[in-house]
C-alpha cells in the first residue's frame, strides 16, 4: 500500500488501516521512547499516546514530510513532555525512580560508585539530547538508536546528505559541549 493512499485511508478513519500501521511502526515508536524516558512502563503508555494521537490528528499531516518521520517527531515529543513533566515533579521535591535495569551497557561488576555515576550520565545524556533543536534530536536519534545510515535519514527527513551530516555534526558537537559541562 502506497503511503499517500495509506494517508488517505486514515483521514477516511479506516480502522483496518491504523492497525497496519500501528503494526508497522509500534516498534520503532516504543523504541524512541524508551530510549528517550529509559522506562518500560512509560515508553508503553507514550507509544500509546501516540498512536491515539495519530487518530486524533492525522487531518492535520499535511505530507511535506514521510509519515514515519511524522510518527517519530510525535514521539519524541511525547516522550520529552513527560520528561519535563517529571523535572517540574522533581523541583517540586517529589522523589521520581528511574528505572536502573532498563539502562544500556550496565556492568554487573560495578561498584556501586560507579553504578551511581553511569546513572548520573545517562539521566545527563537524555536531558541534554531534549535541549538539542527538534531536527538535530530526530536525525541522531535515526542514526544511533535506528541505526540508519546518512542517506536513509536524509530519505526519511525529506532533506539533502550534506544536510544530514550537518545536522548530525552539529547534534554531536553540542552533545559534547553540554556533557562537558556536567563533568564540571
């Protein structure tokens, strides 16, 4: 099926049609938000959201970008209205777990200092990721969380190579100059 046709479909509130595509893209959706909020139970209720969402709002798509692309920018901003929600909670005093089992790359032979600090630049990591412009979190979050290649971001951002490796430099560059600060 034709992404313009699937489009069509949905703006039709063809219920057949937004469960394929709640099929097609439910995965990557639940991955954006889990590796933006680092919680299971969380990326589940904002995937979710989402894709109610995505029913509520689909007259609004006006095609200038890829469904997909759509889809991601939707969640990610889900995903950072909650993690805003919970730094309001925060500096409010409320005490807010994070989900240490969920975090990637986590040593079983860590001393709980280390243990602490990893938790620390992971939570720093995601906060400074929100504080990057919505294109440049979208185009690192395809290439290190999707794994997709330059040329595929560019396809699925409707934008050049050359904007992409732009996009990509600059993320990164600002990525390092915000962690370099929490360091400090």
């Amino acid at each position: 099926m034709e992404e313009k046709e699937i489009v069509s479909e949905l703006k039709r509130g063809n219920i057949q049609v937004f469960n394929y595509v709640v099929d097609l893209y439910s995965a990557m959706v639940y991955t954006v938000c889990f590796n933006l909020v680092g919680n299971k139970e969380e990326a589940e209720d904002i995937t979710q959201e989402v894709f109610i969402s995505i029913w509520l709002s689909i007259e609004f798509f006006k095609g200038e970008s890829q469904l997909k692309t759509w889809i991601y920018r939707i969640a990610m901003n889900k995903s950072n209205e909650l993690i805003r929600r919970k730094n309001r909670k925060k500096r409010s005093g409320k005490m807010i777990p994070i989900d240490t089992e969920s975090l990637p790359l986590k040593s079983t032979e860590q001393t709980p200092l280390e243990e602490l600090e990893y938790k620390e630049l992971e939570l720093s990591f995601k906060k400074n990721l929100i504080k990057l412009p919505e294109n440049q979190q979208i185009a690192f979050m395809l290439n290190r969380f999707e794994g997709l290649n330059y040329k595929e971001i560019a396809t699925e951002m409707k934008t050049s190579h050359s904007a992409v490796e732009s996009l990509l430099f600059r993320a990164k560059k600002k990525l390092i100059e915000l962690m370099q600060k929490h360091s400090y």
